[in-house]
C-alpha cells in the first residue's frame, strides 16, 4: 500500500470517524496509521480529548523514531475513546468510531480508530495502546490482530498515559505475520518464528461464561480439546487492575477535572471523579495484591505455553449501547494489564456474514505468545463454523 492509496481509503469511509487527523508526509514505505496519543513531529496530539494544548509536537515520540528508522510513513492520528479511558471509542468530540464490519456497531476501545483503520484497509498496521484492553478489544469486534506485548517491551516516552504502571503499546494488523513485523519494527525484537511447534495450550479453570451466542459458538469450535489448568481467579486480577487503573488516570487529570469538567464527556468524568475517591490505603492494598497476584500466575505457567479464552464475552455492541458493556468487553483483557503478560487478540472462524469474534493467546514471552498465535492462525483455517 502506498500513501496515496491509504489516503483514498480514509476519505472513501470518512463516516467511520477512524481518524482524527491526516498527515502531510510524502514517500514509500510501510504506510502506519497512529493513536492519537502518541507524538508525531508536526501533529497536534490531542488524546481524543480537547484539553491538550492545540500545537504540534516538537518531536516524534521514541516508537515513532523506530518505526521511520524501519522505513514506515506515517498516514495520521487515529480516533480513539476520549483520553484512552473506555471501551467503545464513542468520542463525543471527534465522532464516534463505527465498525467498518457493521457501521451501526462500534469498534471498540480505545484504540478503536486504530482496528477501524486496518479493518477498512487504510493502512498496513496500526499503533495502539493498552491499559486494560484498548489493542485487544478494538481488534476482537473489528476481525484484526492485536498484539499487547510484555509491559516494558516498547518504550512509552511521548504516549499520553491512562495509568502509567498498566499501559503498553502494541501493534494491530491484518493477521499474526504482519503483527509480529510491526512488534519488530516498533521494539527492535527480532523473533523467529520459521519453526512453529504445537504450543501447550490451556483454558483457565472457572473463567469462560456470560459470553453471547455468537461468543460462544466461536469459542466451542476452537477451545475444542484444550484441557483447562488451574490460574489465578479473574475476579481479583480484574478489581486489583480496575483500581490501580482508576487512581492512576485520576491522578494525571486531577487538575483538569477540577478546572474544565465540562471539557470532558460524560463517562470519562464519571471514571475519573470515582478514582478520585479511592482511599490510599486501598490503592496500596491493590499494589501489594498485585504483586502477589502476578507470582500466582508466573507460577500457574510454568508447564503451559499460552492460555486461550475470548477477548471479549460479547460482538461489537450497537453504538447507542451504553456503559452495561463496559464489563462484558473489558471482562477478559484487563487481568492481563494486572499481570503485565502478553497477549495477542486474533479472529476465530465464525459463519459467512458474522460478526467478528475475537480470542485471546497469553503467554509467558512475547516469542511464545506470537508462537502460539501462529499456530492457532494456521490451525484455524481448517475449522468450519
């Protein structure tokens, strides 16, 4: 793909919302399309919100470097839920973003704008972000591959943060090969994948239900003969990571909210003045437990090489749904921000004119996790609906 041709993409589905802003670059190379949290010499960077200073940034944050180092173009800033903080990407200042799959549906969040755009064939792959599942929920209900790599694995210097200790960054893209260059490109990781063995494969005991009957014929197809194991309960890895979540964002916008609440939507002041009442002392109690929680689960991998459960209970939820399905589609992600392990989001099989179903590999590295992914990719494709 050329710049040209993404940019004729982007204007032939302008109703999608999936971007905030194009670029003016000129040149070849792998076309990338950007969240608009992150910096981009020249581009006003305005987290989907209308706070930040409207002027552009001096320089590109340090993923952007490596990627231009790798021969990438930047196409522009992708559409996202306000300040990263949701699940849908319904913005209510830059439009909402609608899946290119269903427009009456959302994307998903946060990163909607960037699952929308590789969905819709407007750019090779995309940046996105992760704090709670804001890669992996966009790229389950739009059909595309995420990948929320180990905390760590790529720098976040120029990424406007939702909560510091949770967030990555990670790439979405049309299948697992094109993630895993994209992972390449943006941490200087390189991962051979030419020989790909059956991986160990495990469902966590007690944590798959509640899911929709779209949800859950996908995931009887492919969770087939994969034995369950013993791991770490979801309930607390999904409390502990909500309220260190919580108390984080409020404390980045804790002057905002109480000079501009009006400058925010709706949802996102909600989120935020609840983290503001989140005592200390449970904050500390969240990080204590936190550590405690991810040694259960290093432990609970040592004889398994990826788990494997949906990335979300439900398919992509109409735009006008409101927050009852903040739960449903955050319910699978965000134990893994807690635990800071890998995961890739990649499509299951589902019938000719479905929805898209997402699920979930999670792994102990970010080389077994895309292993495993990769063999999931190659199994599927002999699987019928």
């Amino acid at each position: 793909m050329d710049l040209a041709e993404a940019r004729r993409h982007i204007a032939e589905r302008a109703e999608l919302h999936a971007f905030i802003s194009i670029s003016s670059e000129q040149g070849a190379g792998t076309v990338v399309a950007v969240k608009d949290l992150v910096d981009v010499a020249g581009m006003v960077t305005t987290a989907g919100g209308i706070i930040l200073p409207d002027e552009p940034a001096e320089r590109d944050a340090p993923v952007i470097e490596m990627i231009r180092a790798r021969g990438c173009v930047i196409v522009g800033k992708t559409n996202l839920h306000e300040f990263a903080f949701g699940v849908t990407s319904v913005n209510p200042h830059y439009g909402p973003v609608l899946n290119p799959r269903d427009p009456s549906r959302v994307a998903g969040g946060s990163s909607g704008g960037s699952a929308a755009a590789v969905a819709a064939g407007m750019c090779d792959w995309a940046i996105g972000t992760d704090t709670g599942g804001s890669i992996r929920i966009p790229a389950s209900l739009c059909g595309v591959v995420g990948f929320k790599p180990e905390i760590g694995s790529i720098e976040t210097t120029g990424v406007v943060p939702l909560a510091w200790s949770l967030d990555t960054v990670g790439p979405i893209a049309p299948d697992v090969a094109s993630a895993v260059q994209a992972f390449t490109m943006m941490s200087d990781q390189v991962l051979s994948l030419d020989h790909v063995d059956h991986p160990r494969l495990a469902v966590p005991r007690g944590w798959v239900a509640g899911l929709d009957a779209p949800t859950e014929a996908a995931w009887r197809l492919v969770s087939s003969g994969v034995p369950e194991v013993e791991f770490v309960d979801r309930d607390p890895l999904f409390r502990t990571g909500l309220t260190i979540l919580l108390v984080e964002a409020a404390t980045y916008h804790r002057r905002w909210v109480e000079e501009f609440p009006q400058k925010y939507g709706p949802d996102v002041l909600a989120h935020l003045k609840r983290g503001l009442t989140i005592l200390g002392v449970d904050l500390v109690q969240a990080m204590r437990d936190r550590a405690r929680l991810i040694a259960q689960a290093e432990e609970a991998m040592e004889d398994v090489d990826a788990l494997l459960l949906p990335a979300t209970a439900m398919v992509a939820p109409p735009v006008g749904a409101g927050d009852e399905v903040r739960e449903p589609l955050a319910r699978f992600t965000r134990p893994f921000n807690t635990t800071g392990q890998p995961v890739v989001a990649l499509p299951a099989p589902v019938p000719r004119g479905g929805l898209p179903v997402g699920m979930q590999v999670v792994g102990r590295t970010n080389a077994d996790t895309l292993r495993a992914a990769v063999w999931l990719e190659r199994e599927w494709k002999n699987l019928t609906p």
